[in-house]
C-alpha cells in the first residue's frame, strides 16, 4: 500500500484554549477509529491539515496549463500516435514569450504537456524516437521541456509537467509491467534533468493496447519515483496531493472541503470505497457532516479548476476569436480561486510556438482586472488573527468608505479547514445590513455583492467544525468587467474625457489610448492632465513603453493633485516605480488616501531607469 507522510501523525503542542478535545493534527490523511461517533469525527476532521507541499500549493492560487504537441500541428485535441515527428514543426518558438506573458499576468507556475495522448515526447527522451530527436526542429537538437525550464528560472516561475499515462504510439503500451517501466524511465528523465519540478500531474485515460490487452498502470511505482527524485512536488490527479475538481468548465463548488472523503484514485481501494459512499470526482458533496458520518477515512485532497481560456486544450487557429471573454474570466477566477480551488487556466501555445495575441491581450486584461480589485484592501488591520468559536462576530474598521462589492475570508488551513457557514455585514445608515453569506471557507472563499459604502464591516461564524482559525479578510472593490474590455482600460476615467491642461508639444500622446505611441522628451517636465470636472480619485496609473529596459522608462516620479490648477497637493511620497525595468506592465500606484474633488492632475518624471532625465510615457490614467 502506498505509504506518504500523510499516514503520520504530528503531534502538535498548542497553546490553550484552541477548544479541541484533542490536540492532535493529521497530515494529509485520517482514518477514523472503528465505532468512533460523529462528534469525535468531526472533531477529527477538523484536525486535519495539509503536507508542507500541498500547502505551498494552495497558496499559489494562479497556474498555467501549457498544451502544446503534435496536436498543435495536426488540428487535433488527441492524436493517434501515428502521426510523424516531422510535423512538428515550430516556426519561431519562444518559450520565454509563455513565461513572461504568464509572469505578467500573475501566474506562479506553469505546466507543459510533455507527453500528450498521441505519446510525442516534447524532449529528446531516450525511451522513443517519437519526439523532437525526429522532427525537423532546431534539425533534431531541440528540447522544448529545456527551454521552458531556463525561462520559469530566468523569470522564477514555478515548473510543473503533464505525462500522459495513455500513451497511443508505444508499442509496448498494453503490455502492463513493460509500458510501466517504460512510463517510470520517462517520468525519471523528467525529474532528473530539469531542476526542481512542483507539480507532476496525470490524467487517469487508460485504454488497451496494440496486443488489446488494457495497460493496468502501476501507480505505486510511479507515485515512488516522484517522491524519491522531486519529494517536493505535488501530484496531481492521479495522485493524492491535488484533486480535479470534476469539470472542464472553470466552475468549483460554493461548498468545496479540501478535508474529504473521497478515496484518491491511485488507492486500490479507492473504487470499492467511493462506490460505497455513492460518490466520484464530480459529487457536489465530498465533505459534509453527512457523508463523513458514513466514511472511514478522510484526505486532505484539495481541488484544482482546469480550464482553458480557448475551447479547445489545443491551438486551433479558428478560435483565434473564441477566447475567453474578460467576463468569463472573472466569473471563472471567483468560481475557482473563490471557492477554496486552485485555478489552472490552460493557455495554448500556436504553431509558431509562441502565445497567440489574442490571448496575451486578454491575459493583460484579466491581470488588470485582478490587480485593479485586489490591490487595495479597504479593510483596516485585515490580518489580524481570530480564534473563533460558532456565534462568534469580529467587526473591522475601514481605511476608507469608498464603495466596495467583493468580499474575502481565509482560513489558516495549517490548522484545518473548519468553518461550515458564515455571514457578512456592513453597517450603513446606523445599522447592520446581510451583504452575504457562504459555507465553507479553507485556503480562500470570496463572496461578490452589489456594491456598498460603509465604515465598517462584520464577519460572523455561524457553524464550525470547533474553533475557527481566521488568517485574513478583505473588502475590496471590482471594476465592471463590461468597461475593461478595451485597451485603455488603464484609466478609469476614458481616455476620451481626459484633456492636456499643461505640457510640452506632443504630450497628446499620454492620453490617445495608443499603447504603442508615446511622449518622450528631456529635463525638467511638468504634464498635467485635466479630467474636465471634479472628481474624487484614487490613483493614477503609468503606462511604460511595452519593451523591458526601455530607456527612458520613468523610474522616480512625483504626483500632485489640485482643485484649481494653482494650489497642489502631493499624492505619493517619493513615487518610485520598482522593478520597473524587468515588469513593464502599466503601474497602478494608488494614493494612501483618496484625493476628493481633484480637477487636475500633475505627473513630473524625475529619473529614468538608467539615471537619465530623458523620458518616454506611453500612456497616463486616472483611477476612481
Ligand atoms: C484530459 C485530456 O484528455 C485532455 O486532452 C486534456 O489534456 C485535459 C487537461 O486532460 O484528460
């Protein structure tokens, strides 16, 4: 039987008053002793915390899913394994274009597709001909798994690899024990050569093979090899780190356990068990008091949301125009990282080898969107911890009564996924108002509300599984999703409403909503911008030139906001624009205090990033 550290149990001295009659954690995995009651299951389930690496993955939140292959030159979602290797055919392959893309658009890691179904090796493996050894690419020397590697550690993003256990061009796939030693060999070249891989995921599609016999894989051993050469990685799938969480379609579940009763897949006796149970990967209930009263066993198996931003897992040239909408994004990022999941959106690389426009324009939306809701938290103190009993409320001050519409709780999950039901209220007008309401909390739970304005706010802990250990909550404000959609969605105010009040010649083009035409001049110089009426803004947001390392890209600036044009009042203390040379995504500063009745708004360039007064700006907003 599979062994892991998630049959240990570590013994935890907790300081008093936690509440628990035991003070027992569980790593990743608790069986329930024989004739034990539902309260002292509960109370078990409760002490139930996830391994150091799953934990760490949890906290990802954002990972991309790379599928790219054979399948990309043939117009396919699965091959057949007869294709020939010289359709593989990149024409300008840059996988450090994947990685800087997806680095800009908040993602933590990546996972190439390695191996898909149609069993073509992206790297030169020593176990088939059929891989990039026998494609006409970089004439046979290419290895898309390395180049994919120097990128994630050039830009440090985390790197994960999708291995097809199906595998339909092997000739020995069918034949068990040697597609298994087979399966082992590639799974070891993958997490010998590449440096540090954190995620090796596997899908369960096992069919028969030429001789018709069905592959019974040995998932034992498999599940050895990645524990020995990356003891680091989480496996997922098929595995017991990481769980699916049952569709393709983006959507979690509003009530999602990483503490349950679902038998990882990889068990043997994982079919009898979830049988008897009556559940699989897609139950709506995998943790409830209900159907913990009817387990022996409970894992922390927590749930990943793979879906792709296209239609297809593949690129397919006629959907270029069927990308996500930003819309649909945001929907799916509070479906997912806002239900307790991690996300793993699947962006496809084209036939070049390159992410298609398309999708890095939508990807730089979905990042603006998130950066402009989650930058500023209105809560005052949001991190300070509560021990909460059930009926226990905690009220929290705000920084500011500026209108706000989403809502966010977590859990410190290193001592267990507890709450069962919770309430949000704001208090406007002299009383409490129900903005919301949800069940389960874990890693994250974000509730979305029509926006209100109040001075402070109370979270209310309605069930638990014994104290709750709230880590951290927020209230935030997400901008419409219907007005981001364009590129000049940098400036809250439409560029179009924006006017030039001071400047010299050809400052027009700050404000043309043209990332790709740009002021540039030398020495001292004052821009102001006048937004026509008075308004109370936020912030401001600079845009650089698109290229990393620009000269001229403004690295030390000064803000100043004014009612009349005469009297001003500075908005940021000695504005600097960090990383900048490496990050060139536009820079959403906002000001520690909302600046109200602002008419005007001066943006001075100080120091370009080489020291020099010389500067370019691409664009200049204005955030509400
Ligand atoms: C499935 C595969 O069959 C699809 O092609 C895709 O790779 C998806 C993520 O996993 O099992």
């Amino acid at each position: 039987m599979i062994q892991k550290i998630g049959y240990l149990i570590l013994l935890l001295a907790l300081g008093g008053g936690c509440g628990q009659a035991n003070r027992e954690y569980y790593v990743k995995h608790v069986r329930f002793p024989e004739g034990a009651s539902l309260e002292e299951k509960i109370d078990m389930a409760a002490r139930l915390v996830p391994s150091p690496s799953q934990k760490a993955w949890q906290q990802l939140e954002l990972t991309a899913f790379l599928h790219f292959g054979m399948n990309t030159f043939t117009d396919r979602e699965w091959g057949d394994g007869k294709e020939d290797p010289a359709w593989f055919a990149p024409t300008g392959l840059d996988a450090e274009q994947w990685v800087r893309t997806l680095k800009e658009s908040g993602f933590k890691m990546v996972i190439l597709t390695a191996k898909h179904h149609d069993g073509f090796c992206l790297w030169p493996t020593k176990t088939t001909t059929h891989s990039v050894t026998s494609s006409p690419w970089k004439n046979g020397k290419g290895d898309v798994v390395r180049e994919l590697r120097e990128a994630c550690d050039k830009h440090g993003m985390k790197f994960g690899v999708y291995l097809s256990p199906w595998d339909r061009n092997a000739p020995c796939y069918g034949d068990s024990p040697r597609y298994n030693e087979l399966f082992v060999e590639q799974l070891t070249e993958l997490l010998t050569n590449y440096g540090e891989i954190h995620e090796v995921w596997f899908d369960g599609a096992c069919a028969e093979g030429p001789n018709g016999k069905k592959q019974e894989y040995d998932w034992q051993t498999f599940y050895e090899t990645i524990q020995r050469l990356q003891p680091r990685a989480v496996m997922a799938i098929m595995g017991d780190d990481v769980r699916w969480v049952g569709n393709e379609r983006g959507l979690g579940r509003e009530t999602e356990w990483s503490a349950t009763v679902l038998t990882p897949g990889i068990y043997a006796r994982a079919e009898a068990q979830n049988s008897a149970l009556g559940i699989n990967q897609q139950s709506q209930d995998l943790g409830s008091r209900d159907i913990i009263a009817k387990a022996d066993e409970l894992f922390w198996y927590p749930s990943e949301v793979d879906v792709s931003i296209r239609p297809g897992w593949f690129y397919h040239a006629e959907e270029d125009d069927r990308v996500k909408s930003l819309p649909e994004l945001a929907d799916i990022y509070f479906q997912s990282v806002g239900y307790n999941s991690a996300l793993l959106l699947n962006v496809p690389p084209d036939r070049r080898g390159r992410i298609h426009e398309n999708d890095s324009a939508r990807l730089r939306e979905f990042a603006r969107y998130l950066q402009a809701t989650f930058s500023r938290n209105h809560i005052a103190r949001p991190d300070r911890a509560w021990d909460a009993k059930a009926g226990a409320a905690r009220e929290y001050g705000t920084t500011d009564t500026l209108p706000v519409n989403v809502w966010m709780v977590q859990e410190d999950i290193s001592r267990g996924q507890r709450v069962e039901r919770f309430a949000v209220e704001a208090f406007v007008n002299g009383q409490w108002t129900k903005i919301g309401e949800g069940t389960t909390i874990g890693h994250k739970r974000l509730l979305r509300f029509p926006e209100i304005a109040a001075e402070r706010f109370r979270l209310t802990i309605l069930e638990s599984r014994g104290t709750a250990h709230i880590k951290e909550v927020g209230a935030f404000h997400a901008p419409s999703t219907g007005t981001l959609t364009a590129e000049d969605s940098w400036s809250d105010i439409p560029v179009e409403e924006l006017r030039i009040s001071d400047g010299p010649q050809g400052t027009a083009a700050v404000i043309d909503g043209d990332r790709s035409s740009c002021w540039q001049g030398e020495g001292e110089t004052e821009i102001i911008l006048d937004l026509q009426t008075e308004r109370d803004i936020t912030g401001f947001v600079y845009v650089p030139p698109i290229e990393a390392g620009t000269p001229g890209t403004v690295y030390r600036y000064d803000c100043l906001a004014s009612r009349d044009g005469r009297t001003w009042t500075p908005c940021v203390e000695d504005g600097e624009f960090s990383n900048i040379m490496y990050n060139t995504a536009p820079r959403r500063v906002r000001f520690s205090r909302a600046q109200r009745g602002v008419r005007y708004l001066k943006f001075i360039p100080r120091e370009d990033i080489q020291g020099n007064r010389h500067f370019t700006i691409n664009e200049l907003g204005v955030l509400l």
